[in-house]
C-alpha cells in the first residue's frame, strides 16, 4: 500500500529538482552543467517507481485512497484544502505522466547535450512534470486549476525555449493566449459550483471537492447545472487538448526543442484535457447535451485534423495534427460513455506518439531539418530510427497487432455501441479518420526514409534554424543518433508494440485478466472483441498505407498530379482551412485592433477626456464668475446675509403651513 509521503513524493521529486536546478546548479555550475540532467532524471525516475507502487495500491480498490491538508482557504463558509485523490484513474495517470517524462529526459541528455539553455531546460522539463502531476493527484477542483495554470506557464517557458528566435516566441504567446481562451470557461465553472454550495445538491458537502461534485452530480444536482459545469470545464479541456476551434496552438507549439514537442502531445499538456473530462465524467453523463457535445466536437476534431495531416511537409507538424485527431478520438469515446476507452487510447498513445517525436528528432539530428522535402533515403544510414519509427507509425495506423490498434477498436466499438443518439456519425467521422491517420504517417515514412536522400539542411536556404535552434545551416551528418538517443526510442518501441494487448488482453495472459485496465478504470459493459469492426479497421488502415506507398513510394500516381487535380483543396488544407488567418488577421488585428482597440481609444479620447476636460473647465469657469462677489466689503455682505434670510423666512411664511 502506498504511504502518504511516498503520494506526495510523486509530486514533490520534480518541483525539488526544479528549485535545485534553478537556484543551485545554474547560478554556481553554469547554464550547461549535466548535473541538472542527472538531477531531473533521478527525481522523475523515483517518482515514477512510487508511481508504480501506487498503481499496486488501487488494484482491486474500488474505494478512493485519499489525504487532506488543513484547509487553505475559507470563503463563505467553503474549505478549499489541498490534499490527493488517488483512485484507479489517477494511477494511471501517474505512471503515463512521469514514466514517458523519464524515457524523455533520458533521451534529452542526448539531443539537447549542446545547447547553451541545457541547464534552464531541464528546470522547466521538472516543472512541467510536476505541474502535470499536480493536476493528475489534485483532490479539489481549485487545486487543479492552480496546477491547470503551471502547466500553462510551463508550456509557454518549453514552447519559446529558443526564445531569441522569432517564431518560437511567437508560437508560445499563441499557445498562452489561445489556452486561456478554454481557461475562462474552466473557471467559471468553478466559479458557478462555488455559487452552488446552499443548493439542495451540496447540503453537507463541499462544492469544491471532487469527491464531493461527482456525489452531487449522482443525486440532488439538476439537469441545468450539471450541463452549464460540464460545458465550462470541457472549454478548459478544448484548449489544452486542442479541439476544434481551439487548436490552432498545437501545430505552432512544435518550434520548441523535439523533446518538448514529445511530452507534450504524449503524456501532459495535451493529455490534461482528456484526463480533466474523465475525472469529471459522472458530471457529464448526467447531461445528454454535454455527452453530446463532446462526442461530436470529438468526432469532427478527428477527421479535421487528419486532412490537415495530409498534406504538411514538417514532420513535427504532421504528428502535431496527428495528435489533434487522436485525442479527438479520445474525447469521442468519453462523449459515446466509453471514459475508460479514452483513457485506454490515451495509455498506449503515449507511448507510439512519443516515439514518433523523438524519431522526428532524431531524423532532424541527421539531417539539420524538419521538411520531408530534403529527407529520403534514411533507412539505409539509420536503420535502428528506421524500425522503430516504422513501428511506432503502425501503431498509430492501428495495425494488428500493435498497441494502436487494441485501443483504436475499442474507441470505435464504443462509438458504435455509443449511448448519444449521434454514435452512429461519429462512428463514421473516427472510421474515415482511421483510413486518413494511415495515409499521412505513412505518407511521412515513404519521404523520409525510402527514396534517395534530398539534402538535408544543405539543401534549405540559410535562414533556417538548425535542431538545437541556432541560426544558420546545420551540418548534415548520416548516422544513427547517439546511444542514448536511440536506447530511449527502443524502449518505447517495445511498448509500442506490445502495451496495448499486454494492458487489456482479449483472455487471461499469464494471469492478466481480460480487459483489465478498463474494468480497472470502471467501464463495466460488455466490450468482447468484434471481429467485424476490427477488420473493417484494420483492412482500411491497410488501404490507406498502400495509396501511400503508390503514391510515394512507387510514384504511381506521382504526389505532383494528384496535387494539380486537387489544386484548391490542397490550397485549403495547406492554409489550414484559413482559420489561422481569420483569427490573426481578421479576429486580432482588424476586428480587435483596427475596430474594437479603435473604437475603444476614439471613445476615452472624445468621450472619457472631453467630460473630465469640461469638469474642469466648467469648475475653473465657475470660480471666475463668482470671485467678483468676494468685494470685501462688509456692508455687501451684510446684504446678502439679509436678503437670505427674508427669502428664508419667506418661503416658510409660504410653504411652512
């Protein structure tokens, strides 16, 4: 059973190696001492064993095991305490979180062992884990938004890491600005629960605590306030999780170092969304309208993003949208009432997404590029990032009988035996998302890997960043990336390969049994293996591997035509349906700046400053027109002072009776 230090510790490990790093090894050891590597890796290491340990401890509880503080605040008779809700989600949870974190400060020592910001990105790597793990144990809800806010500051620290490079500091106001779009709503959903403490639903309960909201949400809460809660806190997860229209963010996020990009489309910024809905879950189900919206903000997320993938020369940006669309898969399978489904996906993607990111990187170590443009031919000179790219990219497909491909079932078996009256279109957005995720990923495979190799960094134009972020072409240097490097990417290889059916086998394995992890997470139904749909998946995933072989690997027909006959529909994805363009240039710059901005500066200008302005005249104007009768003459004043009084005296003669 775990003990209460070693929850904490989960938590505290990595804010402790960030405090070391920050205070102690940069300013005495210098900005490129490996101590704060060594000091991170230790301190997520341990947290993830006591992770581990904590996965152990909820195995056959279906009691929460939880700790309390004193309370922190007191508002109106409302405690908001700090404490930890370790339940079967939240281990988890943890162990996703800190064990990818691990794998990617391992794999960090390498790609970052030249930077001069090699000190600084290992503090913030320990703050954003602890920040993710922070929201991962929270036992409140306000707890959860503080840490909700650290991964957002996080994220934005990682996101402009380079930050002497324009476009890095631009995509991280851009992932700060557009989150705390989704941010807004998530508060004022805490807002409208806190307001709800005298309502029959929270008698003798706190309306703040998790445990407390979901008990409410399964008996006095009304239909109305469950659906305005849930819908608030899903605005804070649509921002996180890049859903449709709020993921914007994501594909820019990826000007910050590969490592960065890893842990965040794997196992924290991006995850916190998903987990956030999950957590809340028996809030949503309550509401029909909150279930659906979900599921279909979910659905068209899916499919949206998989054409954007289609087309996009950056590898980092054809996995960012690939991300999109699988965890708009996993909000689809919470919004059909497969949460344990969501989480499931959630599980084995972190894993193929994260090595896809560290392949990515270790591709651009080689060839000083992210474009697939001046890529080809690498299998022949890294064959070990070849195989495990290869596979991470069949998992993602969905192939059997890789992880990808256990947890993509089972989102599309929830879809079609969803429990909204939409399952069945949003069965078919995700199916149709299935035959595009294997076109684009494999799409990138053919261009990176076969052919004949392009050119790497040489054959750009100098202003192109180099992998590390400088200026300038990065040499070109054909060979397999360092050790520790490529130690890191076999090991998610085998995890890749064999989570998925290892998490959830169809039978007992070695004394596993059967769909353990989701009945372990709660999701009870009936969930045996449908051979039809598997197939249907499976042969589709298929397909769209073999037009992208043909298309670029064969040539046959060559991407060039197939571009010319789809002329402005690749315009459009290319432009990412525009939306980029409407919200910087039509949303900010003429609607905000140019018309509300505008209209804001002409109203303090000609409304605001011309009243104070005349305040103050008329006041200066008004002293000048009565100093004349400050004469100095008593007798003067003698004869106000009487005709006052005769009008005093007057008026009560007149109104007085």
């Amino acid at each position: 059973m775990i003990s209460e230090l070693q929850a904490w510790a989960i938590l505290l490990l990595p804010l402790a190696s960030f405090s070391l790093i920050a205070l102690v090894i940069r300013p005495f050891l210098g900005s490129r001492s490996r101590l704060s590597g060594y000091v991170t890796i230790l301190s997520i290491g341990v947290a993830f064993l006591f992770s581990l340990i904590a996965l152990r401890s909820t195995l056959g509880h279906e009691d929460a095991i939880g700790w309390d503080f004193h309370p922190w605040l007191s508002i109106n008779g409302v405690e908001v305490r700090i404490g930890i809700l370790m339940d079967p989600l939240t281990a988890v949870m943890l162990v996703v979180v800190t064990g990818v974190s691990l794998l990617v400060q391992i794999y960090s020592q390498g790609y970052m062992r030249d930077d001069e910001g090699y000190t600084r990105y290992f503090a913030y790597m320990s703050l954003f884990t602890a920040s993710m793990v922070g929201i991962v144990i929270a036992r409140s809800i306000v707890q959860i938004y503080v840490f909700w806010e650290l991964v957002g500051l996080s994220s934005y620290l990682l996101i402009g890491f380079w930050y002497h490079r324009p476009a890095a500091a631009a995509a991280a106001k851009k992932a700060f600005l557009v989150t705390r779009i989704g941010d807004v709503g998530f508060l004022l959903a805490i807002l409208y629960l806190f307001l709800q403490r005298d309502t029959p639903a929270f008698q003798g309960r706190n309306p703040l605590e998790i445990p407390d909201i979901l008990q409410a949400a399964g008996g006095a809460m009304t239909a109305f306030a469950a659906t305005a809660t849930a819908l608030g806190i899903f605005a804070g997860a649509m921002g996180k999780s890049g859903q449709f229209p709020l993921h914007t963010w994501l594909p820019d996020a990826m000007e910050g170092p590969t490592p960065v990009s890893s842990l965040i489309h794997a196992a924290t910024m991006v995850a916190a969304g998903v987990f956030l809905v999950a957590r809340f879950f028996p809030l949503f189900e309550v509401s029909a309208t909150a279930m659906t919206t979900v599921a279909l903000v979910g659905g068209f997320t899916a499919i949206f993003a998989a054409t954007m993938g289609l087309v996009m020369y950056d590898i980092k940006r054809v996995l960012a949208y690939s991300t999109i669309s699988q965890l708009g898969y996993m909000m689809l399978a919470i919004g059909v009432g497969a949460p344990a489904v969501a989480i499931f996906h959630l599980f084995t993607h972190a894993f193929f997404k994260c090595l896809l990111f560290l392949g990515a990187g270790s591709v651009s170590h080689a060839t000083g590029t992210f474009d697939l443009r001046f890529m080809g031919g690498l299998r022949k000179d890294m064959p070990w990032t070849y195989v495990t790219f290869l596979i991470a990219a069949l998992s993602l497909a969905g192939v059997f009988p890789l992880a990808g491909f256990w947890s993509k079932d089972e989102v599309l078996l929830s879809a079609w035996r969803g429990e909204v009256t939409v399952h069945t279109l949003v069965f078919w957005m995700a199916f149709i998302a299935v035959f595009l995720t294997a076109f684009y990923v494999f799409r990138a495979v053919f261009m990176a890997f076969h052919g004949d190799f392009r050119g790497g960094a040489q054959a750009e134009h100098p202003r192109e960043a180099d992998s590390n972020g400088a200026g300038g072409v990065h040499p070109v240097h054909l060979a397999e990336s360092p050790m520790v490097m490529l130690g890191t990417m076999l090991a998610l290889a085998v995890l890749a390969l064999g989570a998925g059916y290892v998490a959830n086998p169809l039978g007992d394995l070695a004394g596993i049994p059967a769909h353990w992890l989701t009945s372990f997470l709660g999701q009870h139904e009936d969930l045996t293996f449908n051979l039809g749909i598997a197939g249907a998946s499976t042969a589709v995933a298929l397909a769209g591997i073999g037009l992208a072989a043909l298309m670029y690997g064969a040539r046959r027909p060559s991407p060039e035509a197939v571009g010319r006959v789809f002329g402005p529909v690749r315009t459009l994805l290319l432009n990412r349906y525009y939306l980029d363009a409407l919200y910087e240039d039509v949303l900010v710059r003429r609607v905000f700046y140019r018309g509300v901005a505008r209209l804001l500066d002409w109203f303090d200008r000609e409304i605001i400053d011309r009243f104070v302005d005349g305040f103050g005249w008329l006041s200066r104007n008004t002293g000048k027109a009565i100093a004349p009768l400050q004469s100095g003459q008593v007798q003067v004043y003698g004869i106000v002072i009487s005709l006052g009084l005769l009008a005093v005296l007057g008026a009560y003669l007149i109104f007085g009776r």
